[in-house]
C-alpha cells in the first residue's frame, strides 16, 4: 500500500496494491494493521454508499460533535472530490485538497476529524464507498457552501449542479460553526 499526503497532510491518498490476472482483480480496501503502520489508527462504526447521477454535488459536509473521519472510495464512475480544513487552530485552516477518484484506479481516500468533505460526479453516475469513524447525526451535521468564494474550489461543472435542500443552504466557511 502507497500512502501520500495531499496538499492538505492529514489528507492522505492510498493506492493499495492490486493483484489482477484474466478473472479480474483483487485487493485489501481496510486492514487495520496496514493502515495503522500508515499512520491511520481509525476505528469504523459506519459503511455508507451513496450513488449520484452526473452534476450532483454533495457537500462539503461535516459534524462539529462526533466528528466523523472518512475512508472513501469510488466503485463504479468518477468524482471530483473537496476536503477543505475547518480547524481554526490549523496552519491549513481554510484550504483544500482537490482529487480525482475512480474506479479504475481503485485510489482511496482519508479524510480525518476537523475537514469538511464534498464531491461532485463527473461521470455519467458514480457510486462512493465511505467508511466513518463516527455515526451519522443530523443534529450534529452542518454544511460548507460548495460556491464560497473565499474558498474557491474549482468545481469541474457544466452550469449549476444538482444540489440537496440542506447543500444548498450551506453557508460560508467565515460564518460556519467550526473546530477549535
């Protein structure tokens, strides 16, 4: 398994090692002791998996209580994901990691406590594979306009993607409830 840190460095990418031959391909998506030996010591309590048609953006989501870290991968399709650091006491506050994930390339992704995380689909469909450290609470749970103009992510859209009510109620990252 191949572990590099993202323009954010608790972001990390994974790349795990593939064993493939004429029946197709095999590999390890989650073994505590390799991830741990990475530096990744997270224990899941949560699968999630979400399918979105092309344009759909989702996000940038988080928990400011039980924080939720993420292991995300893609399964069928392409997504252009956003982690932007929402810890006021970070050096990284306010930036972002962008990547392209697919399914072909069979990257993982690790989003830690404190990161705000969004993705938009840039295939025709894409189907997203995440693990969480923490339950789903939507009390808990706030959302990061994806549009900010402080942030500036550079969304690879055609026009105004497909939103849900509570994304398109996000708010800016200089009003949102935030991490120390």
């Amino acid at each position: 398994m191949k572990v590099t840190p993202s323009a954010l460095a608790e972001v990390l990418l994974i790349e795990p090692r593939v064993f493939g031959d004429e029946r197709g391909f095999f590999f390890e998506s989650w073994n505590e002791r390799s991830f741990a030996d990475a530096g990744i010591t997270a224990r899941f309590v949560q699968d999630n998996h979400s399918r979105s048609a092309k344009g759909v953006l989702r996000g940038l989501h988080y928990q400011v209580r039980q924080p939720q870290g993420k292991l995300l991968r893609v399964v069928a399709g392409e997504i252009f994901d956003a982690v932007v650091d929402i810890r006021r006491s970070s050096p990284g506050f306010g930036k972002i990691a962008t990547h392209k994930l697919d399914s072909s390339g069979k990257r993982m992704l690790w989003v830690p406590e404190g990161f705000a995380h969004g993705f938009c689909v840039v295939s025709d469909y894409a189907e997203v594979l995440y693990k969480t450290t923490d339950f789903y609470a939507p009390e808990h749970e706030r959302s990061i306009a994806w549009d900010d103009p402080d942030l500036a992510i550079p969304w690879p859209l055609e026009g105004t993607p497909t939103l849900s009510g509570k994304d398109s109620r996000g708010v800016r990252l200089r009003d949102a409830e935030l991490f120390p």
